[in-house]
C-alpha cells in the first residue's frame, strides 16, 4: 500500500506540473502569439536569433514550442537554417535558465500570485488581463505542484525501494541516462523533468551522479519531442528538429560519458546538489552555443540526410492546389468534407497574404505587392471552384443539417475572399500610397497598427482550428477576438487624433494613411470572426439582436 500511495501522489504531482507549465504556455500563446511570430521572422544574424531564443523558450516554458514555431516558419520560406536552428539552440538555454528561476524557494508567494491571476482570471473584462491571470496562475500551480513533489519523496527517502533504485542507477549511468531521455519524451516537456530530477535530488531522494545523467538525458528526450511533432511537416521543416536532435543528443551522451568516467565533477564550486544539477544543465546548454558559428554549414549535410522528394522540388505548393473531389459529389459527407478542406485552404493563402502587408508599410517593394495581389487571384478561383462544387451536389438528398453546413462553408469562403479583396484593394494601395508621396507614419501610430495586423495572423490561425474542429469555446475566443480588435481600433484612432491635436506634423500628413489602414485591418477581421456565428448561433450562445425588442410605456409616452 505504501508504494501504491507514493505512486499516486507522485502522478498527481507530476500531472499538476505538466498542467501548470502547459497553462502557462497556453496563456502566452493566446495573448502574444502574433507578436512571437514577428519576434522569429525577424532575426538574421545567429547571435541575435539565439537570443531571440532565449527570450521566448522562458516566456514559452518550453523549448520545444519555440523547436516547432521555428520549424512551423521554415516551411515559408520566412526563417534560413542556419538562423532557425541557432533560435533552437537558445531555446534551450532559455529553459535551462528558468529551471533555476523556478527552482527558487518561493512558497510565501503561492498565495499572492493565486490571489491576483485568480482575480484577473475570473473578473477582468479584457482578455489581455485574463489571460496575465492564467499565466499567474500557471506559475502559481508549478510552485505548488514542486512542494507536493517534495512533500511525495520525503516519507519513502529512508525506505529500501528508492536506496535500491538508485544504486542501480548509480551502477548504470546509461540506464539512467535513456530513463531521463523517457521521461522528458514521455511528458513532453524538459522543464518539468529536470525540475521533478532537481527536487527529488535536493532532498537526497537520488543521489548527485544519478540526477545529472538524467538531466543529461531529458536533454536528448527534449531534443526528441520537436523531431515526433514535426513528423509531417514538409522535409525543409524537419531538418532543424533533426539538427538540432544530432547536436544535442550526441553532445549530451559524451557529457555524460565524461561526468561519469572522470573526476571533472571535483572542479565544480561547493554548493547544494540541487544547485549543482540545474548550474550543469545551465552549463551543459551554453556550450552549445559554441556551435553557432557552423549552424548554416549544416544545412547541407541536413539536405543530404533528409532530402526533398524528388515530385515536390520546384512544384506549386499544396495549399495552391485544389482539394475538390468530383468524384465524391455523390456522396454529401465526403463532398462536404472536401469543401471544409478547400475553405481551410484559402484560409492559409489568406495568412500568407496577411504576414508580409506591414512590410510594404515599412519598405515598400513592389515585387512584394504584385506577389500578395497575385495570391488573391487564387483566393479568387477557390471561392469560383467552391460556388460551381456546391452547385453539383444533390441537394435534393442532403439532410437538414448537411444543407446548413453547406451554406455555413459557402458563406465563409465568400467572407474570405472578401478578406482578401481589402488586402488587395485596400491595404497594398495605402501602403503604395503612402510610398509615392514619401510619407511616414509616426512610431506610436506604427506601432499601434502593427498590433491590430498580429491580432489578424493570430485571429487566422484561431480561425482555421474554429473550422477542423468546430470548436464551441474557441468560437467564442473568436468573436471576443473582434470585440478586442473593435476596442483596438478605437484605441488607435483616439490616440491619433490626440496626437493631431497636439501638433504632430507626421500625424498630420499620414493621417488619412493611419486612419484608412485602420479600419480596413478592423474590417478585415470582421470577416475572419464572421466563422464563429453560426457555430454559436447553433449552440444556443449567440443573441439574435443586440436592439431592444419593445419600448417601456414611459419611453412611447416620450415619442
């Protein structure tokens, strides 16, 4: 029974650390996902794009999130090798960093971080204030889960199970070594392997030599989570997960080799074992760094390791490809199917319009512009394909709700491509506009309306989850979504009629520039948030008219 007791409460202490980091992750993603996509595009050099890469696996909690945004990227074209896998690279350094941070005794603030992130949580209006309030409650939960992990090893450190798993251990280091590659794989994050390896080793649980060749190990189970999610991504995707598994797996098994082999371990400061664990792995991801200077001279090995498939070398990318089917059209499940597809295709030639508006904004190219107007032309042709696909089924034999899915797909293909017209129409001519007559937008105003154009990346990846999954709570994240892009256009327009009252001669020879591009990115996302009406509309959670519906007799007395 003791054992049975010690396993449960350590699932349960272990599941509460996955949660908590997983919450925290979660929290940033929805609140600065775009600002993170700006953040990973625009790094050139290697030491900046490490940097870069420390600043978001600490703010992720996770290096292999940030493994996989940058794999995500390269797939665009938007990310070189050589600077992906040098962001790859300080990502994990920036995990390393936070174990240390996280590792700190900091139980009296549990009660406070609860306090607030559950206050911002539950009664903040705003979904910027909700979302700081799960992050603050994410971190609360790690602190919590790390003193129930603590409080789980202290009753079996003196009993005979745990002395007799460590000696084997200690006897093993390769054993050990591949149970924290396990571990880390297996719950899919490095951050909390190494912090459960870290406290259980603080409290003499495990003795010192053991916890480092699991924490050397959880740095090859961690390489390997990005290279098993990554899996069907294209082959240019796959190559920096893969890279960066050989570099850092192959490191890590030498590293344990000599810690164990040697008496190098001697040369460390005296200091806690628990500290001396998460200064190793701090160490152990620095060095790393080292290899920075040869990130790009691997891509050619890479190549060669993982090659492109000969039929898709120079083609038409997928998305640019029709998905109908006519050969299903007798069947309204599998055509509607097909329609669903052919939508969420559009939805990504629509992002891969968006992404690169502001650029013209700051840089006007017109090869840049003509590319993006020659993307509508596809948005153009789906929405024909889709109108014709539609019209040869047999509605006649189609069910209630297969005849409203039906018109649901086709009114938001109709709103994507509206969504692509003001791209074209609207916001490629301001920004030509605003290039002839050789104007500038303030720095504010830029700033203002960058944050309204990542809202729109973020409202599209949302929106194309919205449309596989058909997903009740994040439809309604999306139409909250316009309701924050009503207020940011509000915001923005206030902000720039303060600035023109104040004298601001930029303001004022941009003002119709800022003011247009405005409301076209508002209308804009309009269009995308359009997806989640009926979906709530069907589950009860949607008004019909926001308009009083009858006047008190006081009020028609008045008129």
């Amino acid at each position: 029974m003791a054992i049975l007791s010690f396993l449960t409460q350590l699932a349960g202490a272990t599941m509460l650390l996955l949660f908590a980091v997983r919450m925290v992750r979660t929290g940033i993603e929805r609140a600065y996902g775009a600002s993170f996509r700006r953040t990973v595009t625009t790094a050139r050099n290697p030491l900046g794009a490490a940097g870069a890469g420390v600043v978001m696996a600490i703010i992720l909690q996770s290096s292999a999130a940030v493994a996989l945004l940058v794999a995500g990227f390269a797939v665009s074209g938007g990310l070189t090798f050589g600077t992906g896998l040098a962001m790859i690279l300080g990502a994990d350094l920036g995990s390393a960093l936070l174990i240390q941070v996280l590792s700190l005794k900091l139980d009296w603030l549990v009660p406070i971080l609860l306090a607030l992130g559950g206050f911002l949580f539950l009664k903040a209006s705003r979904r910027s204030y909700k979302q700081a309030g799960r992050m603050i409650l994410g971190v609360a939960f790690i602190l919590i889960s790390l003193r129930f992990l603590r409080d789980t090893m202290d009753p079996i450190r003196d009993s005979t199970f745990l002395p007799a798993i460590s000696e084997y251990l200690a006897r093993d280091f390769i054993t050990a070594f591949l149970t924290g590659a396990a571990l880390a794989f297996v719950m899919h994050s490095s951050v909390a392997t190494v912090l459960m390896c870290v406290t259980v080793v603080s409290i003499g649980a495990l003795p010192l030599n053991v916890g480092i060749s699991l924490v050397l190990g959880a740095n090859l189970g961690s390489a390997l989570i990005p290279v098993w999610l990554s899996r069907g991504l294209p082959p240019v995707s796959t190559r920096l997960p893969f890279a960066n598994l050989g570099m850092r797996g192959s490191f890590a098994l030498l590293t344990v080799v000599i810690v164990n082999r040697t008496d190098i371990m001697t040369w460390m400061p005296e200091m806690s074992a628990g500290q001396t664990l998460i200064l190793l792995h701090i160490m152990f991801n620095t060095a790393l760094l080292l290899m920075l200077p040869v990130c790009a001279r691997l891509e050619g090995p890479m190549r060669r390791l993982v090659p492109d498939p000969p039929s898709q070398l120079d083609d038409v990318p997928m998305h640019h490809r029709s998905v109908l089917d006519d050969t299903v059209l007798a069947s309204p499940v599998q055509a509607l199917a097909c329609l669903r597809r052919e939508t969420l295709r559009m939805t990504q030639v629509l992002q891969e319009m968006t992404e690169p508006v502001m650029e013209l904004y700051s840089e006007f190219e017109s090869s840049q512009m003509r590319a993006i107007r020659a993307k509508d032309d596809i948005l153009n042709t789906a929405l024909d394909d889709i109108r014709r696909y539609a019209a040869e089924l047999p509605y006649d034999h189609m069910s209630k709700s297969a005849k409203k899915e039906l018109r649901d797909l086709m009114e938001y293909a109709i709103a994507l491509e509206a969504a692509g017209d003001i791209i074209v129409k609207r916001l490629t001519a301001l920004a030509a506009d605003k290039s002839e007559q050789s104007l500038s937008l303030s720095r504010t105003g830029r700033d203002e309306l960058t944050a309204m154009h990542d809202r729109i990346v973020q409202n599209l990846a949302l929106a194309s989850n919205v449309l596989i999954s058909g997903d009740v709570e994040s439809a309604r994240l999306l139409l909250e979504e316009k309701n924050e892009m009503a207020r940011l256009h509000r915001r923005t327009r206030k902000k720039h009629l303060k600035r023109l009252s104040l004298g601001s001669g930029i303001s004022l020879d941009s003002s119709d520039i800022h003011l247009e591009t405005a409301n076209a990115l508002k209308d804009m996302n309009s269009q995308i948030a359009s997806l989640a009406y009926p979906i709530l509309y069907r589950e009860g959670q949607l008004l019909d008219t926001r308009l009083v519906t009858s006047l008190s007799p006081e009020m028609e007395h008045d008129d």
